[in-house]
C-alpha cells in the first residue's frame, strides 16, 4: 500500500453539491473556486515574496496554504465536536481565528480557572475571615479588583473570537458579564469606602469557576440538574401540600395540650412538620403528645409514612427516571453533534483530485493542528485504524470513528516482539526471572497473600482491641509490624522483578499495593525514629485489607465501575461545593458570629449550645454542648456547618440556635437549603442508580463475552509503508518527526521481520458502553439524522453565506499566521 | 352461531397423544379409553341405581359423571393456574379430592385466618400484656392450646390432600408443623406450670399468619426479600468492613483526647460508627474532636461521603437492579405457570368427537365450578369473548386468554341501549336533567368547583392562623363552614341528578369528594351539637383541598399509579408489621420494664430519659425528659418503640436507654434490628421506583394511545344464540339460570332490537402492563416453554403413572360426591 504524495488542491464544497460529496470534481466547479483561493494566497505571496502572480510555484503553495487552512478549520470542527461546543460559535473570520486560537488552549484555560479560583478565596480572606488568613481591605479589595480585570480580558477576547452578535446570544456568557460588572462596582465601592458592605452578590462569584473550559462537568451537571427540576418541583408540591394539611390537623389536635412546645401555633406546628420530614426532631416530637394520649402517635406515624416513605421514594423515583431519560437523550446528542463535526471536517479535507476519501497526507496535516503532541507513528496508526477498507483512502463512512481510534494509544505488540523485559538478559537470569514470573502469576501465590492480608488484619483488630486506651504507640517497632512488611517488601520485590517495573505498575491493584506498602514502610520509619507528626501513616495499616475484596466478583465489579463513575462522581461533588460556596456567603453575610457558648437561652435547643463549668459536690463538671461551633464565623466553618445541615441529623439544633439570635424568617435560609441539597442529594442517588443498573445490564447483556479490560484494536504496519511514510515526511521537511520512524524499521531489521504488529488499546467509557447498549436505536438516529440533515442542510449547518465566511477566512487568515 | 348441545364423550389424552391435541380421535384410542371411565362410573351405577350394566342410559349417565369429573379437575388446574400452585400437590384421588375441596374455600381460609390471628392477639394478653386486656395464664394457656388443636386439624386436613410424601416434600408446611409442635409442648409446660417462662419462640407465631391462603402477596414478598438478600449482604460486608477500618483509625486519631466519649475503645469506636452510618449521632460524635481540632472533619466527611452517601446508595442500586430482574422472572414464571394450567384444564376439556376445540357446554360445566356465581349470560358472553374465531369452538389458542377474559364484569352497552339513567322521564324531567347532565360536565363548572376548593383552602388556613392557641372551636357554627358546605352539598346533588347515583360513584375521585362531603356534614353536625368526641371530624376538611390534584396530569398519574400499588403496598407493610411482631416479642422478653423515668443515669443518654420537679428560684420546673415512655413493656409499646428505631433519628439514645440497664450485648438486638429493616426498606423503596419507572416507561412507550381507561372488550349476542343458551340450561335443568336470560330476550323484544352488545370491562393490572412492555420477548418464552415442554413432557408435568392416577381420581371421587 502506498502512500498518496500529490499536493491535491483541497476540495471546497458549494452548497449545492455539500449532499453529494462523493461525486467526481466538476470541472466548472474547480474552475469556479480556484480563483477564490487563490486571490487569498495572492494576497499573502504579494505581502511576503511577491512573485509573478498566477506563476507555478506560487499557486503550489497556495494551494498548500489552502491546505493549512483547510486543516486548522477541520481540526477546529473535531475539537468543537469533541467539546460539544455549538457549530454557532465557530470561528467565522480570520481575527476571529485568531481570538478563537488565543482563547483555546490551555495556557488560556489555566489563566481561567487561576482567576476564577483566587476570586473564590478571597473569601477565605475577607472581613468574616479565616483568623490566620486575615487580609487587610486594601490587600483583598485591589487583588479582587486585579482578578476581575483580568476576567474582563478574557471576556473581551472571547468577544473578539464569537463576535458581537453571537457573545449577545451566549446566555452563560451574558450573565457572566452582568456579574462581573455588579463585582467591579462593588469592589470598586469597598476600595472606596474602605470597608465591606453586606455583599451577597459574592455568592455568584462562582460562575466565573463554572465557566471555565475545565468545569464543563460541572455545567453539565447544572444542566440535568435544572433539567430535572420541574418534575421535582411536582413532587415536592405534593410534600408540603400534605405537610400544610398534617400543620392543620396537627396544630388542631394537639395545642390545646399546654405542655407541648411542638404544636402551639401553626407556625411552630408547620416548622416541626418540615424538620419531621427530615426525621430530625422524631421522637421528641411526638413525646409530649403521645404521653398524654398513647394514640397520638398514630398521627405521626400516618404523617411519616405518606411523606417520609412514600413521597419522598416518589422524588427520587421521578427525578431517576428523568434522569435516565436525559442521559439517553444527551448521549444522543452528542453522539449526532460529533458525526456532524466529523462531517464538517470530512468536507474539508476531501481533496478535488480525490472526493471519495481522505488520504494520509491530509489527515496527517489535520492530526498536526488536532493532536500536536502525537508522534509520526501513531499518526499513520491511527490512519490505518480508521482506514477499514484498506485503500489509501479514508471513506466518510470510516471516518465516523475518528473519535473512537483518535483515543488509543499504541504499543508494539508483546507477542511478536519480546514478551517479558528480561528477555534480553544472559541465560540463567533469564531463567530465575522467568521462575518469578511463573511464581507471581500463580493462583498458589495470589491466595497465599491474601492469608497473610486477611492474618494481618485479624492481628491489628486484636492488637487494637488489646490496648484500650494508654500509650498504644509503643517506644518500639513491634516484631509483628516487621514481619509482615517484611513479607509485602518481598511480594513487593518478586512482583516488580518478576512482571518488570511497567507491568506491574500499571494494573491500579498493583499501584494500590504498592502504596499501601510504601506506606506502611515510611510507617516502619516514622515508628522507629519517634517522628510524632509522621503517626498517622501507621494508622493507615488496615487499608491493606482492601486486597480481600478482589477475591469475590461482585466486588470486583463495584469497585470498577466505583473508578469508572469516579470522574462524573468528582463533578458532582465539585458541583455540591459550588452550591455550598454560595450558601456559606450568604450564610456569612447574616450569620457570621451569631452564635457562641451560652447564646441561646431562649430557644429549646439552649442545652446544645450551653457551655460551664460548675461543681457537684466536690467535683467540678464541664457541661459542653457544643454547637457553637456549628457556626459561619468563616469560609471554613460555613463549610464545615453546611456540611451538617446536608447530612440532616439534628440540623434543627443549628437552625433553631440561629433563628433565636436573629429572626424567624432565618429559617428560610436553612429550609432552602434543605430543598437545595435534597435536589442535589436526589440527583446523586439517581446518578449512582443509573450509572449501576446501567453497568449491571450491560454486564447481563454480554454475558458470556471475554473479559471486559477496555478497547484493543491490532494494526500491522509492513517496513514498505514506514518507507514510504518518512518519505512523506522527508518531503515536508520535518526532520523531528523522522528519527522515530527510522528506529520502527531499524527495530524491524534487528528483529528481522518484514512487518510490525501494534496494538492500540484505550480503556472503556461509558459512550462506549452506550454504544453497545442502544445499538439498534443508534442506527435509527442515524437514519432520522440524515434525513432532517437533507431538510435542513442549507438553512442550519451552513447559514446563508457561510460559505462565504468559511472561504473568507481562509482568505484573510493567512495575515495572522 | 348455534351453540352444541351433544352429550359428547369427554377425549381423555394418552400420553402419547398429548403433543397433538388437535388430531383426529382416535378409535384405537377410544376403545382403550372408555372401559377405563365406564369402570368408573360402572361403581357409582351399581351404588346407586343398580340398572343392567352397558344399557344405553347409564352409559350417558356415566358419560355425564366423567364429564363432571374432567370439569371439576379442569376447574382445579385453572384455580391452581391463578393462584400459582405448584401442580405436583394436584389432589391424585378421590380422598385428596375431598380434602382439596375441602381446603380449598374460603370458610376454611378465614378459620385459617382467624386462628393466626387469635395466636397472634394472645400477646396482648401475655405475661407483659397490655395493661387493660391481661388475662389469667390459665385462660390466655387454654386459648392457645385451643387455637394450636385448630391448627392441628387444619395440617391434617392438608396432609390428607396432599398425601404423606408430598407433605413432607413442602417445606413451608413442614417448618409450620415443627413450629407447631414446639408452641404445643410450651403451651403444656405453661398450663403445667403455672407461669411464664421465656418464650421468645412466640416470635415465630407469625409463621401460622404467613402460611394463610389470603397471606400470599406476604410469602410472595418474603421471598423476593430473601432472594434479594445475597447481593445485598455482600455490599454490607462492603460497608461493615469499612466501618471496622474506620472505628480502628477513630481510635487510633481520638482516644488520646479523655473528653471524647465516642472513640475511647475500640468497642465503642465500633458502636459509634455503626450509628453514624445512620447519622443518628452526626453532628454530635464529631464535636469532640472538632474542638480541640477543627480538621478532625475531615475523618467524619470522608467516612460519610464512603459510607452514607456511597455504598449505602450502592445497597439501593444493587437490590433495585436485583428486584427488577426477578419482577421480571417472576412475571414469566407465572406467566408460563398459568399456561401450564390452561393447557392442562383444555386437555380435560375437549370431547372425543370434537379434539378441536371446547363447546360452550363444556365451558358452562368448567365455569361452574370455576366460578359458581357466575351467572349465564356472562358464562356465554365469556366464551363469546374467548372464542375469536367465531366458530361454536374455543381452539387452546383462544383459551389461552382465558385469565385475561375471565375477570372482565359483562355490562349491556349503554350506546345502544339507555345512555342516562333519566332516559325513561317524562319529557319536562328529561330536559332539566339532561341540562344538569351538560352543566355538571362542562369545564366551566369544574374549574368553578376548583377556585371554591382553593378558596376554602386558604380560607381555613388564615382562619387557622387567626386563632393562635385559646378556644378554637367555636361555640356557634361559623358562617364560613356553612357557606363552603352548603356549595359542596349543592355540588354533589346536581352531579348526583344529572349522572345518575351509580355513575357518580363509579369514579374514584367522586367518591372521595362525596365521603369528604360527607364527613364535613358530620363535622357540621358536631359543631352545631357540641359533640366533643368527633371534633376530630372538622379536622378533615383540609382533605378537601385534595381534589385540587386532580388539575394537573402528573398527579393524576402518580396518584392512579399509588392506587395501582396500594395491594402492594400493604402486603408489604404487612410484612413489615411480620418483622416487628417477631422483634417485638423477643424485645419483651428481654427488656420489659427495663426503662423507667430516672433510670439510665450511668449512660451518656440520662438526660433523655430523666424526668424531675425541681423549684428553680421561685417557679416549678418539670424537666421531662420523655425516652422511658419508648419501652418493651407490652406489645403495642413495643411496636411504637420499633417504629421509632425504624425511623433510625435518635434511636440510639433508646439503644443506650437499654444497654445501660442491662447488658452491652443487647445492642445486638438493636443494631440486629437496624439491618433487618434497611433490608425491608430497601425492598420497598426498590418497589417503589421499579413500578412508577416501569410505569413512567409504559406511558412513554404507549404515548399517544388513547386514555387509559382499564380493559374493555365488546361483544354482541343475536337473539337466536341467546335462545339457543337456554335451550341448553333447560335441557341439563337448571331453572334458576333460565330466568335472567329470558329476561335479556324480553328487553331485546321491548327495544325491538335482534341482538344486543355487552361491554365487559375490567382495570388494567400490573400483569396487563408487563404483558404489553415485554410483548416481544413474551413470544420468546412461549416458545422456549413449548421446546422444554415437549422434551420433558413425559417425565414432569405428567409425572409416571399421573395419567394413571387422574383417571384414578375420575374413578373413585364418585364415591365421595
């Protein structure tokens, strides 16, 4: 198979024949648009080497021009495909271009997320501070005033790049500057005043963090969970109906009883019901009541049944279900927005010559604006991935996995090449290496460390349990804690020489044994020179016994799919804190240093929140209630109170502390968030649901099929093809890429084998899962795709005269690059 | 369509006939056949009428007799068919048959019933009974031995049906009768002694209740409990074992802090987890700590986040998933279970001179032992409506509908015939009623009856809310109530004049309008009389607001699809109250007056449980702390004490209460407790959400079908058939039916019509849904079913020599009947 060498001209679709793309070059057409590129690159070729126009090498390298710009444009379609960035964004002029390069990269996007997160911590400095943080106004006002600036220059060049009208359009982008501009005014206004006013708009300081490139997992997140709000609010519409109904009867039948503080107004009365719903206050609620009348608690029981186990079960059955709906929906989405991304890049990078597919040349040259960073190598691997009819070219068909192959990394293939890393090695090290090869891999070995695990865990169980109290780090290293690191150093030792250092450390169980280890020896360390601080390692000892779980299946499943869900999981987390943060301002623009020991007198929850000291007999008692300490005196605290309010036990202890020292419409902050976090709560629940059932049916699906350890795709390259890749390469001049490709064939000559076998493997997504999942009804998206693409085609990929523009940009970009 | 009327000779099947039922008979085979019933009912000819034996007339008599049998059997297989008995306790002889019919009616399972019951009851009246129904122990002991000799009778009864091997075979029975055997020497020893002693195996008194026949949705729900539980213990070991991990570095992190409680040994570092993966203790068993180092936290967020909020939602994904799967496992297995049947009762069914098909005489005999109250004309109308051939036969094809026919209730259609009840008026009435009818249907008046219902709703709240505490009912009857209820009243007479009483109350919704309207007149009445007692009845009338939910459809939807589950629902919580019966019992033996007011002052909990007058300056001051009132000391304290625990908010201060007062291993008993309930809770969450997910799917699925409105099916019936109907009943004389047929005919005549059609209908259930949701994979099973079946026809369903003993059956019950 031989590579393409020409330098075809790049063939530049009109809208008319964008259906068609895989007829013959039409003469006419050819002769239509030639002059189009080339007045752009006479343009460029006047300003650099004005040569004679219309001259042979001058058109050559216009059409190389093209080319690059061609590239760069696809390589931008694929990268807006792979972000699921709308096609409406799209770089329209060459300043745009420009702008779009500046803003996208990643130099840009750290500059991003720096300013959004210092804008963020300056929370921590600011007037409730963080006691050892503390920043004085002039300090955190001007690097507030710093930070925004710099947001307002990513604004603008985010500006530049879409334009005036399409920034207009951008929803997120628009509140980001209505935000930015309440913050520049106010800091502005603290700098003056040289002191901070109730600024609660700090609260919305979060957007600039999830805005950034790097959070669109967190703005995904946002979008399901607005997604699914309505039918929620449906639901929670029914909770309190009936919890204003259960505040009625209950207020009617219980406030004539005196000695009940939970009932004696309807206000109290529908207060106690919310908390009820959270079963914060349940027995005690029911107490007074129900020891006056055994048959009240008939009344709390109904209550609970109907809110807590039946409506409550009812959300979360509602909001999963819709749940599941989107993510079917959003992965059909992305899934058709990529394919038209692809088919967006295809049309650039069919040449005249050659409409009916792709050649290496031109993917290569897509590959550089695409994936800089991937060598020569991979390049034409990749090439050959996608390529499934083995031609020299890549049909659209077969371009439609680009992102699927685009993903994999390659390595010669083990099994044709050496198998074990010391192959190379002198006889009789090859043999004891092989001997521990044998040794490690055997069931004998692996079930004789699970023992010893399960026998260490026993030991420290009981080791524990021996020393109740008293000084349990003793002065020496006990015998037992060497001997078995002892025996995980030789495992350790055995596994690395005999699977080689790479193999060994790239299985996560092996890394986690590894550590764990590590661990346990710095431990050893800490132990044996009485290093105070470094104690906590030993503490760490038991963490061990996690090796057990790989025994059993099913644990083997969760814990797979546990690092699976892991990223997904982190957004949702990060998410939660982006809610948390702006909670916790609000919460300490009203509440900060509200409550302190002894403050709540005259509240029921005086006791949690009452601090002495007094003496009984002849002792003396230190009564500590210790919910002062719930407060929002700072950033840190608000967290950390937040974070109790979210797990909902006794929440109404910090809420009713509150509500005495201020007002009772306190009490909206701490329902809010009640609602908030359940929203959010709800959301991860259904989020884990989904994510298991789904791994669990596609586990009952492929029942029966191998081994599940991520996509491997085989390539074999024969040394004629490397040849006539550097030779590719020579032409282009690209030194650097050659040298790598020498050593290909060199290896070969060692070897001596006529060809190389590679093996591409990239771990499992969840889109492939859904790829196998929905394959019958991906087919008809497909179907249904194409056939509103027909409809659609000239009014909505390609808006009037974006032909125009796309050629336009290739004219007069060339100034910038 | 004439209806037969032959006295055909019943087609007995060899076994080597039964893979096709529908061939030609065969003479060999009848030859072979008929000296096998003619013995049979040659016994009962001589018994009875001794005539000369093979003349023409006893031989149809015997004919008859054999067709009654074949009905009776064909009647059994379809009751065990629906009532998803296994068939190898299919009575096999005239003795088992006697038995069987006499097990089998509802007399006996209400004895059944009734005996579980009192068994159960008697704990009201045991050693710690209920203050007002303690009993002697000579009484309570007698009750008992009494109600255990019923239980006796009824096995024995069984164990006649079924045959000695087969009992012993059962498990369920064979638990029952040791449990029994156990409770009988007890009861002796009780009666012997005098006195109680521990008798916690009153705790398996529930197994009478579960083995009741009206107890099955309770059996079918331990079941699917007990099949859930493998994947469900293994995540528990997940969550236990890292509970153990953590309590380790709890302790090793805060036991050197001597005012931290929580963590000061390892056995209390254990317990305290335990109950924070409940949350109960959250904020609390972290205060220490968080004092003296604000970053301890941090152990508490990550064991939360693991625990709480990681596994514990695992738990819920792994039982749903499980639950799915073995709705839809047990869906099919009914499913092929019924067919089973259906085919075996169409086998007794079908004649010698007609294998094709079941005649309506045959289906008549079937249906009156099927279902005895059937009346005639809706056993034809079901044969019309299983017979969708329209020929005088019902092919196995049409039969096998026959559970989806069965249940439908036969009305005359109201299009031809009457479509008001006012038809018949006199021209003025007609009019005025027919306006009635209009208004009462239109949207207007809805709407209007809408905005009345949320008047009243906020008007009660407000009024509510005026009357902080005092006097809240009033002596004179306010003017409001009136108002509000003289609109309701008028509402309901006109809906009631112009739809007619019967159609008013056919719907749901207007039947709770009509029972609220209802109550609110009764409170009316209360008020205006000063009844104190139904005071509560005012209480209702938020309720009212109720009918606001009928505006939107997905309350519509949520609340058809909770009346759709609440069978469901209730045998579950039934279940539950199973659990607690058993837990309660032992909770009485154990703890029954351990806790009283002051008792606990050793443990951590005393302050919840003391209970003071002290003079504070000069006031009294009663610091009631209400936890002893949480005690075992009868069963219905107990069973408010379990509900508490479930409830999980605070129970470990009741856990504490108890331990403190008797030993540390009584925490088993409670955290025991814990586990057993999040299992059942677990179930039922998981219920809940598989049915509103399936339901959810099933309307998204069936989007755009017409209202769901249950199952309807029209049929017409001509005069002619329907005179052909009676003819045959007064042939087998039975007058009784006659009459309300002729009377079909007189309305007919006075109509002036030749045939009249019928609306059968029934509402739609669970199994209707899955039929439509799985239809596909439904064709799957059939005909996996029908491959397994002819394998293994001769060995299972036909066990040797069964073909044997169901002629055997024919022959001998003759005696008996």
């Amino acid at each position: 198979m031989a590579v393409s060498m020409d330098d075809d001209d790049p063939l530049i679709l009109t809208l008319d024949e964008s259906g068609s793309n895989t007829s013959a070059p039409d003469e006419e057409l050819d002769r239509e648009d030639l002059p189009n590129e080339n007045r752009g690159s006479y343009d460029i070729v006047n300003d650099v080497s004005s040569p004679a126009t219309g001259d042979y090498h001058s058109q050559q390298r216009s059409a190389r021009h093209n080319w690059e710009m061609n590239y760069q444009e696809a390589a931008i379609y694929l990268q807006e495909g792979e972000n699921n960035d709308k096609f409406f964004t799209h770089p329209k002029n060459a300043k745009a271009l420009a702008a779009y390069l500046f803003v996208h990269n990643h130099l840009f996007y750290l500059m991003e997320l720096i300013t959004a997160l210092l804008l963020l911590l300056l929370s921590l400095c600011e007037a409730p501070a963080v006691p050892m943080l503390r920043l004085g106004i002039y300090i955190h006002a001007t690097l507030e005033l710093f930070a925004l600036v710099v947001v307002v220059f990513e604004l603008s060049m985010k500006m530049r790049w879409m334009g005036f009208y399409t920034y207009i359009r951008h929803k997120r982008t628009m509140v980001k500057t209505c935000v930015l501009l309440v913050q520049f005014v106010e800091a502005i206004v603290v700098l003056v005043r040289q002191t901070s006013h109730v600024r609660i708009t700090r609260a919305l300081r979060c957007i600039f963090l999830v805005d950034c490139r790097y959070c669109g997992a967190v703005r995904r997140n946002l979008r399901q969970i607005f997604q699914s709000l309505p039918p929620f609010i449906d639901i929670l519409l029914l909770l309190l109906f009936f919890m204003v109904i259960f505040a009625i009867l209950g207020f009617y039948l219980f406030s004539s009883n005196h000695s009940d503080p939970y009932f004696n107004t309807l206000e109290n009365s529908l207060v106690n019901l919310f908390v009820l719903l959270t079963t914060s206050n349940f027995p005690d609620v029911m107490m007074p009541s129900y020891s006056r009348n055994p048959w009240s608690c008939v009344f709390f029981i109904v209550y609970l049944s109907i809110e807590l186990y039946f409506i409550m079960n009812l959300l979360l059955a509602v909001v999963f279900d819709t749940f599941s709906d989107i993510e079917k929906r959003k992965f059909k989405s992305l899934l058709l927005h990529k394919r038209t991304a692809i088919q967006h890049a295809y049309r650039l990078l069919v040449s005249k010559q050659r409409p009916s597919g792709i050649s290496f040349k031109q993917f290569e040259g897509l590959m550089r604006f695409y994936k800089p960073r991937m060598c020569a190598r991979e390049r034409y691997l990749t090439f050959k991935a996608l390529n499934q009819s083995n031609t020299t070219l890549v049909s659209l068909k077969d371009f439609y996995n680009f992102y699927e192959v685009v993903g994999l990394k390659w390595k010669a293939s083990a099994k044709r090449n050496r198998e074990h890393w010391f192959d190379d090695l002198p006889r009789t090290a090859f043999l004891i290496f092989k001997g521990i090869n044998i040794l490690v891999k055997s069931r004998a070995f692996q079930y004789a460390m699970y023992t010893v695990v399960a026998v260490n865990g026993i030991w420290i169980l009981i080791q524990t349990f021996m020393l109740q109290g008293g000084n349990f780090f003793p002065r020496d290293v006990p015998w037992s804690y060497i001997i078995f690191l002892t025996i995980y150093g030789v495992e350790l030792l055995l596994k690395t020489s005999g699977l080689g250092p790479i193999e060994y450390l790239s299985s996560g169980w092996n890394l986690f044994d590894f550590s764990v280890t590590l661990f346990a020896f710095l431990g050893l360390l800490a132990l044996a020179f009485n290093m105070e601080p470094f104690y906590f390692i030993v503490v760490l000892r038991p963490l061990q016994l996690l090796r057990l779980f790989k025994l059993k299946k099913r644990y083997r499943n969760v814990l797979d799919t546990m690092f699976e869900l892991f990223p997904r999981m982190a957004s949702l987390g990060l998410t939660l804190l982006i809610f948390y943060y702006s909670f916790a301002i609000v919460g300490m623009e009203f509440f900060s240093g509200v409550v302190y020991p002894n403050c709540c007198n005259t509240s029921t929850v005086a006791d949690a929140y009452r601090w002495v000291n007094h003496t009984v007999g002849n002792k003396t008692v230190v009564e500590e209630g210790y919910y002062y300490l719930n407060n929002f005196d700072n950033i840190l605290n608000s967290f950390v109170t937040l974070f109790e309010l979210t797990v909902v036990n006794d929440w109404y202890i910090i809420m009713e502390g509150v509500t005495s020292q201020t007002s009772h419409w306190s009490r909206l902050y701490f329902m809010i968030f009640y609602i908030v976090t359940m929203v959010v709560m709800t959301i991860i629940v259904a989020f884990i649901l989904e994510a298991f059932v789904f791994r669990m049916n596609y586990t009952r699906k492929n029942q029966g099929s191998e081994e599940d350890n991520g996509i491997v795709l085989e390539k074999e390259i024969s040394k004629e093809e490397m040849a006539g890749v550097i030779e590719l390469y020579r032409r282009n001049c690209a030194a650097s890429e050659i040298a790598p490709l020498q050593k290909v064939i060199a290896q070969m000559d060692k070897y001596e084998q006529t060809s190389m076998l590679f093996l591409g493997r990239r771990s499992r997504t969840k889109s492939d899962l859904s790829m196998k999942m929905y394959e019958e009804e991906i087919q008809e998206w497909y179907e249904e795709h194409s056939r509103k693409e027909e409809y659609q085609w000239q009014e909505d990929v390609f808006p009037s005269g974006n032909r125009m523009l796309s050629s336009g940009l290739r004219q007069r970009s060339q100034t910038v690059i």
